[in-house]
C-alpha cells in the first residue's frame, strides 16, 4: 500500500495521441486527492519494437521505490500484447471497453490506432477547428470581428481562467468562445466592457478566492501591486458587483478543473436554450 508521502509513477500509454488514456486515466486517479502521482505520457507507439522500449522504461519503473501505475488504451493488438508483457501492473483500458462493445454487438472491431483518434466526422472537425480559431483570435479581448457570432464570452479579472476555459469549449466542443478581461477602467465604472454589452444573453462571469488570484498571479508578476492582496480583493469585489448588476451567471474556477468549469458553462447553455422553446 502506498503511503500517502510517497510519489506514484504514472504511465499513460497508446499508440496515437494519449489523449483518451489521460483522460480515462486521470479521471481514476483524481478519486485519489491524498496521493501525489508522477506522470509521464509515451504516445505514439507504432511498433513491437517502440512497445519493447517503452518495456524497458517500466520494468526499471518497477526496480524504484514505488510500483508504477500504468494506463494503457494501445488500440493495436501486437502493441498492446508487447506492453502486456511488462512486469508493471498495466490497467488496460482500451481492451476492457472494446471486449465489452464487441460483446454487446457481436462483432469485433477494427481496433486500429487511427480510429481511436482519427478525424471522423469531417464536418464536426471543421467546425471545432473554426472554433479554435475564432477562439484564438478573440483572446483576451484581442478582436471586436464578428463577435455576434460567438456562443458564449466569458468576462473575469486577469488570471481568472479564461483563457483555458474558451480553448477547452472551442476545441472539445466546437464553440465559438470570446474572453474579456476586466480592466481597472470597466471595474471603476461598474460596467462590462462596451462591445460585450449586445450580448449579454451569451455572457458568463469567472471568479476565484483572493488567495489563489495572488499566488497565480505572483507567479507572473511577483512582488508587483498587480498581485497584491488588496489588488486582487478589489478586483474581485468589483467584478461581483457587475456580474450581479446584469445577473450573468458566475462560476468560481478555484476549485475547479477546466471540464468542470466547461460542463457548468454547457448545461446551462442547454437549460437557456430549452426555456426559450417552453411556451409561454
């Protein structure tokens, strides 16, 4: 049993991006808030050969003070098979949901590496990589173009979250996301920025404690008035005041992952949406 001292190897494993066994992976480990993990990530394993060397990289894993952890969603069966062969103890994700499906349907699958990942629906990946680029170009109030055509805009104090929440919807979601930063010259006159207010139905307030903003913001500019307590207090302060004068819905990111952040956003996109089709 690990003590919870002790730092956990983890190995996320797959013969594409690495992406789902992250993904899986760490939904796992996050049920384990008092253990401190180690992770490593080896995508793109291709061969029986590159599986054999990833082998090599476990079992020394497994000399150390700690046993690995190892997830592994290898979607081809010679590489899967090959790291199955390591001393550490690897959590096959892949194979455990794929026998199950071919189970249920009665037909095995194709279990090639790039259906795991590949592009799929060419017009849903299109419009995510619209997305993303609407997204990016509209980063921290960086461009006023076409801004009627975002989905959602997200407003918050610097340092707030913004920036990985939006690309987080862009890309996993296909939204196009805007993000504002409130200024000293918005706060001060108690008011979203000028080009935000048409669309207020789309808006969203971001907050955190004053503690996380100053340590986050330390980090970028240490020692400065910028991340000072009463800096980052009357800036949060400020921002309450104007989330609730135009009642935009708020969500606190200090203790929350960007998915959480992502899926509060989302469901009450979705109950907005299902009000407006209610009759009256």
């Amino acid at each position: 049993m690990h003590q919870t001292d002790e730092v956990v190897p983890v190995f996320f494993l797959s013969d594409s991006t690495g992406i789902s066994a992250e993904t899986m992976g760490n939904a796992l480990l996050i049920q384990f808030p008092h253990c401190r993990f180690d992770r490593t990530l080896i995508p793109f394993i291709h061969s029986v050969e590159d599986a054999r060397r990833v082998v090599e990289v476990l079992d020394a894993a497994m000399a150390g003070p700690v046993a690995p952890l190892v997830f592994c969603t290898a979607a081809t069966d010679e590489v899967r098979q090959e790291l199955l062969r390591s001393k550490a103890p690897v959590i096959d994700l892949f194979d455990l949901h794929m026998s199950r499906v071919e189970q249920v349907l009665g037909v095995r699958g194709e279990r090639q590496a790039a259906r795991l990942h590949g592009v799929g629906d060419i017009k849903r990946y299109n419009e995510r990589m619209a997305a993303v680029e609407f997204t990016i170009e509209h980063d921290d109030g960086q461009s006023l173009r076409a801004l009627e055509k975002s989905d959602v805009i997200l407003l918050a104090p610097s340092r707030c979250g913004k920036t990985p929440t939006s690309m987080y919807l862009a890309l996993q979601h296909g939204l196009h996301v805007a993000n504002y930063p409130l200024v000293d010259e918005d706060l001060e006159r108690d008011a979203v920025p000028d080009p935000v207010q048409p669309y207020l139905d789309r808006c969203f307030g971001l907050t955190t404690t004053v503690e996380r903003l100053t340590r986050v913001r330390n980090e970028r500019r240490p020692g400065s008035r910028y991340s000072s307590p009463e800096q980052c207090r009357w800036e949060l302060r400020r921002a309450a005041d104007i989330f609730a004068t135009h009642r935009l819905p708020v969500i606190d990111t200090s203790a929350k992952s960007v998915e959480e952040i992502s899926t509060h956003i989302l469901q009450t996109l979705s109950a907005t949406r299902r009000s407006r089709k209610e009759p009256t």
